[in-house]
C-alpha cells in the first residue's frame, strides 16, 4: 500500500488548520463581539410577558350590599404546536368543556402557538383541565363579573365583555373607576412552556379598581320590579318603567324597566332589553306635562286661583279641533279643576294666557330639551320645538303634553322639583366611591337652582292632591298619606311621526304632600287600559307603599286644597 504524498498531506493540514482558524475566529466574534446581542436575543426567546388583570371594583347600593362583584376565574389556552395528537386532546377535554370534539378540534387544528378554548371558568373546572396534563392545554389566572341579584337592575348596573371592561350602563360610565390598572407578570419559559428554575421571574401587581358606591336601594329596587312586572303582565302591556327618588337630595333609590334581562348570561336575551329606557328613551308625556304649564301660569300671574274658565266640550286652534278625554258641556272650572279633571281644552286656553315665551322660559327651567346630568351613558335630552317654530297650536298641543318629548327620568325631575318647593336637584345614581385601601370619597351633594318660587310650588302641590283626592287620580290614593300626583294618557307616534291608537298610560306623584320625601314615577306601555288613571297609579301606589315602609316615612298635615267648583262626588 503507497503512502499518500507529502504534498497532500500538507495541503489538507493547511485546509484543516484554515477551517479551524475560521470556527475560533466565528466564536470570538460571537462570544466576544456579539455577546450581549446574542444574550439579549436568546433572553428575549425564552421571555414572556403575561397581562395579570386587576380585580374590578364592586358595585354595592346605598346601604353596602353587593349588586356587582368580581370572582376569581380561569383561562384555558391551547398551543396547538405542542400537541401531537389533537383528536385525543380534543376528546378528552370536550365532556368538560360542554364542546363538540369536533368544534374543538378545529381549534386545536391551526398552525399559530395560542388559541384560548375557554374564557373566565370557574376555578374548580380549570382545576380538572389542569389535572389531565395533556401537552399544550394550559390555564391562565383570570377574573369574571358577577352579578349576584341576577335580574337586579340590569339595565342600570349594564354588564362586561369578556375582556372584562365596561360595554353597557354603569360599568360603561365608569369604567375608568372600576377597572383599576392591569399589571404583568415576565418570566423565562422552556420551550414546552414550563417556568426556568432560577430563570427572570418579575412581577408588577395591578391595581384594584374602586367600588361603586350607588343611591338605588336594593330592597325598593326589588319592590318596584316585582310590582311593575305584575301591572304590565295584568295590563297586557308591552313594558314599563318605574323610578323612585327622593326629591330632596336627587337620589334615586329604584329605576326599572320591564323586560329585563340577567346580566350574567346577556347573550342569550335580546338587545331590546339591554336599553335603560327610564333614562335613554323618550316619550310625549300627556297630560302629565300639565303640572308645567300650571305652575307657568301661577308663577308669571296669568291666572289667579279663583278665577273660572268657561271650558267647552271642543276648541278649535288653527283649523285643528282639541277634545277633552270625554265629552261634557260647557263646564266652569278653575285651575284647581282643569288640573284636577285633565282637561286638554282648559289648559291650553290656560297656555294662551301664559304666552308663547313664558311657556317655553318654564319648560326650558324644569329642563326640557336637554339631559339631567345624572351620568348615564346615551342619557336623551328629549325633544323641544325650536322656539322660533312656536304657534298658536304649538302652543295648546304642548301645553297638555303633545309635540314634545321628555324622558322618564326629565319628567320625575318635574315633579321632584315642585315636590322640593320650586327647587331642581339634579338626580344622582352615585353617592360614592371606595378605594382599594377602604378609604371613601362621598360624591358632592347635586347641583340645585331654584325653577318657580315656593308659593307656586305649593299651590301646585295642592292641585296635585286635588288630583288624587277628587280627580282622575283616586287609584293612587294611600291610607294615611295624602298623595299630591298626575295621570297621563299619550298617543304613540309610528316611524313616520303619525300618531296611532297605542298609548302610553303614567301617573306621577310624591308623598306625603305637605312634606314630601319619595317621588315615584309609573309607565306603562301599551296597555290595555290606556288611561292612567286605571293602569298606572296602581302601579304607583303598590311602589310607593313599599318606599314608605321601607324609608320609614311618617305621616304628615294634609294640605289644603286649592278653590274648585267641580267635583266628581
């Protein structure tokens, strides 16, 4: 056997010195050189920076109980490059999931590295996902919202997404109060995703959100619900709203729409039933709107209490005919009475005799055409003819509470105004705040400014009590309490601003009247009964009997009633 030649052993020797040169020149350069890179970038592979979400703050009413909390929960994630036989995780995890296996291994079937499977479960479910152990089935740290009262005030309380922030009412409002701060959680991770013992593990904690403090009273919002759902149901209606507040301070203690919907589970009922239609929707008032237009007429000295208005069985205002809600002869009646009786022809020859400027000055001061300020989100601010459009019929249609449209909410801001002696305390749904250190900050009384005088006020509550004592209020009558309140029967308009023959029926009214403390709005909506008078003030009283013996609110001195000719006894 011949020995290769010396000339190419040479030759590969200098190859392999060159080649060996090369590696440990490319080793210092990335040992060396390129180091810190290097590091950094590998570093930064093996890093992960997880969001750890902050607990949002709670929201209690008035006296601590709890109407929304957050409960801890669990995140499951799949990383469907770590799992090597998806059909079998698939069918393993679908009996505890409540999922098709074919649904999620269709999850499972995509190229990326994280896909969620399920979001906010309770913590023992994730606990027996955890437990199988199946490659790239993971659980994360999450939190829920939970309402523990269900149906309690859902279009008031709103609810939350699946990302946990705000999407409807209060929890939209005010989500930069209750949200709080997410923090983050960096840690090194293998590549199957586990924690490196001694490897960068750096944590900064969220923050809290605060707790909501509301006015609504659990036990009277429960009260108006269950008492607005039987009159609707008795009625026939197509819904209603209640309000409850005290005209004093502009708390509201209850607001309720029906129907309704569970906060818990809001997917599964209908949008329709998401809206707080006591503050975002709006209706003509009817005659409920009167109380206005009287207390216009006392406060510019138009009509005097004694004074008698021949009142016809029609009138006739630019070509268009204004009928009373039955047909009489010509009656005398005073203020007191037209008021008393809801005579539509009365109170727009009253109106002509405020004026078209006066008129729209009142309307303005008790805050039609623009919103409450009670902080809500989509508040409506109603709807006002512009002054300029302002006609004789404008005039007469408006006065009785046709042409112009308020929101529940605008029109127990009415009645809590005359029930506060002339005096508009702006309605409040939020009394305080509490910080995650327990510290409360109470919210500042409501702004206030005076509408009418107190002398007005007064004699307009003297009519509100005529009203219910011999008027088309008697159904709103409680034993030891004189009631001071208003009936109200409206045409609803179609899409085309045409009116039909579905109405909305109300009384408004507060208690007790020589001193008021509640005021209690009740709607209801396309009943069968369409005056309110038979549908609404039963509603009205069954609320404000429960408000009494809850707010323990005493009897007090009637007041008397105003001068009147006309009687229904």
């Amino acid at each position: 056997m011949t020995r290769p030649p010396a000339t190419r052993l040479l030759a590969l020797l200098v190859v392999m010195i060159v080649a060996l040169v090369a590696v440990v020149v490319r080793l210092g350069q990335l040992q060396v050189r390129r180091s810190g890179e290097l590091t950094a970038l590998g570093t930064e592979q093996r890093l992960r920076t997880r969001e750890l979400p902050a607990a949002r703050g709670d929201i209690v009413d008035r006296n601590m109980t709890p109407l929304a909390m957050t409960l801890e929960a669990r995140d499951i994630y799949a990383n469907p490059s770590l799992i090597p036989d998806r059909g079998a995780v698939a069918a393993r995890l679908a009996p505890l999931l409540e999922r098709t296996v074919r649904d999620l291994r269709g999850e499972l079937e995509g190229a990326g590295t994280f896909v969620y499977l399920e979001r906010q479960v309770d913590v023992a479910l994730a606990d027996e996902v955890a437990a199988l152990r199946l490659p790239g089935i993971g659980v994360l740290p999450s939190v829920r919202r939970y309402y523990p009262a269900g149906i309690l005030a859902p279009q008031l309380l709103g609810f939350v997404g699946v990302d946990g922030a705000g999407l409807a009412g209060l929890e939209l409002h005010y989500e930069s109060v209750l949200a709080g701060a997410p923090g983050e959680r960096t840690a090194e991770l293998s590549a199957l995703g586990q924690d490196i013992a001694g490897g960068m593990d750096v944590v900064a904690p969220p923050r809290p959100g605060d707790d909501l403090v509301l006015a609504i009273d659990r036990q009277i919002q429960f009260a108006a619900q269950r008492s607005l759902r039987r009159a609707v149901l008795d009625n026939h209606a197509k819904g209603g709203t209640v309000i409850v507040m005290d005209p004093r301070t502009g708390d509201i203690y209850a607001m309720a729409s029906y129907p309704w919907f569970d906060p818990n589970a809001f997917g599964d009922y209908p949008a329709t039933s998401w809206p707080n239609r006591a503050v975002t929707d709006t209706w003509e008032p009817g005659s409920v709107n009167k109380v206005i237009t009287a207390a216009a007429a006392l406060e510019t000295g138009a009509v005097s209490l004694t004074e008698r208005f021949r009142v016809p069985a029609a009138r006739s205002v630019e070509g268009y005919t204004i009928h009373d809600s039955h047909p009489h002869p010509i009656e005398s009646m005073t203020l007191g009475d037209i008021i008393a009786q809801s005579s539509n022809i009365g109170t727009s020859m009253v109106a002509d005799r405020v004026g078209n400027d006066a008129l729209v000055a009142a309307f303005e001061g008790f805050g039609y055409g623009r919103p409450t300020g009670v902080g809500f989100p989509g508040e409506a601010a109603g709807l006002m003819p512009p002054t300029s459009a302002w006609s004789d019929i404008t005039r007469a249609t408006v006065s009785f509470g046709a042409g112009v449209a308020v929101s529940p909410l605008q029109m127990a801001t009415v009645y809590a105004t005359i029930a506060n002696g002339g005096t508009l305390v702006q309605p409040r749904l939020v009394r305080a705040t509490i910080g995650p250190d327990g510290t409360r900050h109470d919210v500042a009384p409501s702004p206030s400014r005076r509408v009418v005088s107190a002398e007005t006020a007064d004699i307009v509550t003297r009519m509100l009590a005529y009203v219910v004592e011999d008027g088309t209020g008697i159904g709103a009558q409680i034993a030891g309490y004189q009631v001071a309140g208003k009936t109200g029967t409206a045409k609803k308009l179609d899409r085309n601003g045409n009116y039909t023959q579905r109405y909305v029926a109300s009384f408004i009214g507060f208690l007790p009247a020589a001193r008021p403390e509640v005021v209690v709005v009740a709607i209801i909506d396309e009943p069968d009964t369409i005056y309110g008078g038979i549908a609404a003030a039963p509603l009205f009283q069954d609320v404000a009997r429960f408000s009494i013996q809850r707010l323990g609110i005493e009897p007090a001195a009637s007041v008397r009633l105003p001068p009147h000719v006309f009687s229904q006894t």
